[in-house]
C-alpha cells in the first residue's frame, strides 16, 4: 500500500474504506499533492475487491476542507501549467461517480468552496449540526468554476446563484433543506451514524451495487427516453446475476442472502 502524506486510509474488516483528509495546517486545502494522493487513494478503494463502501472524512476538529489551495492560483507557474493541473479535480469527481461502490461523506467540519464540490461528487453527506456550507471563492476574487457542475445537478438553480455570487455560507440545516446534505445529527452522534449508513451500505450485493452505481452516474443527464431505454438494458443485465436471484430467494425463504457478488 502507498504511503500517504496527505490523508490516512484505512480499511475495516466490514469492508468500510475510510479516506481523510489530513493536512490541519492547511485547513485540507486542496493542493496539487492532496489532489494527487486522494486521486490514488480513489482508484485504490475503486480497485480493491474488499472494499464495499467509501467514507470521506477528515482529521481536522473544524474543518472538512477549506477549498483550493489560494497560494496555488497566484503562483508564478506557465499557465498550462495551472491548466493541466486543474484536471485533478475533474478527475476525482468522476472517480466517486465511476467508483462501482457508494461512497459517503463525512462532514464533521465545515465544508467550503472547492470541499463542497468534493461532498456533492459523494453519493451521500452526513453533516454534523453547527457545520458550514458555502462557496466563498468570490470574496478573495476567484470563482468556483471546477464545482459548479455538481452544485447546479444537486441544489436549485435560484439557490445556487445565490451561493456562487453572494459567497454566503449557509447551516448545515439549511444546506439539508436545499438538498445538498442528507441528514444532519448532533456532534454526539454523529460518528455512529456514519458508521451506520457505511456498514448498511457495506452488507449490500457488491454487484448490484456497482451495476446500480454506474447507472444512477451514467443516466443523470441522458435525455429521459435515452435514460429509460438505457436502464431497461441495465435491467436486463442485473436480471443475470447470481445475485438477483440469492436475494430472491432468500426473501422469500426468509433469511439472510450470501452474495456471491457475480
């Protein structure tokens, strides 16, 4: 396994990988080195059969991710530099949604600017009560381009303006209410209730979940015929499975299924 400088990876006997982000000096700013070492720590979980399921988290006691590394953006680097650089995020948001596997995010601090985009790629956010929401790029003179894709497919056009050109942050509460998170707990709770969605996820058929997975990306912006004629075919394929037919069965004979993952 590679040695991380950047975030810790770890994964559970249940088959829960768990990536944090670990630079608190930095507030998990999203460097070229942090971007780089999660990219590898994404196709490991992705290419790990043991894996079932992916936790993103973060070590900082405030902080999820504080956004892009600002010092980054003002360095005097060649443009194509910066350019080809500025593929790493694309590239990871494409990774949580080709990863075969679902993927949770962990959002014990607050999540900003280009973090947000990193918890929106996440199928499913769990945030703890007293976190911030928001894009602040505009205040130091940036603007969230590279996130603004995922914030558009997951909150209300209006809301979004708002978020992108105000640079307002917003409660966890409120995020929930406009859909960016899912579920908001008490601090107190909040670490078992990750682990409660993580390991419900964990016991899931790994195939039906990847076949799932890769249809619920791939569909997201087909046309609606092209979407239904899309899924009939992925249908058709999970109706083949060893593992339709386990879960069948064993509902019907009341008991536990063992998936064969085939």
């Amino acid at each position: 396994m590679p040695v991380f400088e950047t975030l810790l990876y770890e994964v559970s006997a249940t088959g829960v990988a768990t990536v944090s982000l670990n630079q608190p000096e930095t507030r998990n700013a999203l460097s070229a080195e942090l971007l780089g070492e999660l990219k590898q720590a994404l196709e490991l979980a992705r290419d790990d059969d043991a894996v079932r399921v992916l936790v993103l988290a973060s070590t900082h006691e405030k902080v999820f991710c504080s956004g892009g590394n600002l010092a980054g953006f003002a360095a005097d680097v060649p443009q194509i530099q910066k350019h080809l650089r500025n593929d790493l995020f694309p590239s990871i948001f494409r990774l949580l949604g080709e990863l075969g596997k679902p993927s949770i995010c962990a959002a014990s601090g607050h999540v900003l600017a280009g973090g947000l985009g990193l918890a929106l790629a996440c199928d499913l956010i769990i945030a703890k009560d007293g976190v911030r929401f928001g894009t602040p790029e505009i205040n130091v003179g940036v603007f969230p381009f590279m996130i603004m894709a995922l914030i558009y497919r997951n909150v209300p056009r209006k809301k979004t303006n708002e978020l992108l050109l105000l640079g307002e942050q917003i409660s966890a509460q409120e995020a929930m209410e406009i859909g960016i998170v899912n579920k908001v707990v008490p601090a107190e709770q909040f670490d078992t209730a990750v682990t409660d969605w993580a390991q419900t996820l964990a016991k899931k058929s790994p195939v039906m979940m990847r076949l799932g997975k890769d249809a619920m990306y791939r569909q997201q912006d087909m046309a609606f015929a092209d979407a239904l004629d899309f899924l009939r075919a992925q249908l058709s394929l999970a109706l083949g499975t060893e593992d339709i037919q386990e879960g069948v069965t064993a509902f019907f004979e009341k008991r536990d299924p063992e998936w064969r993952g085939r």
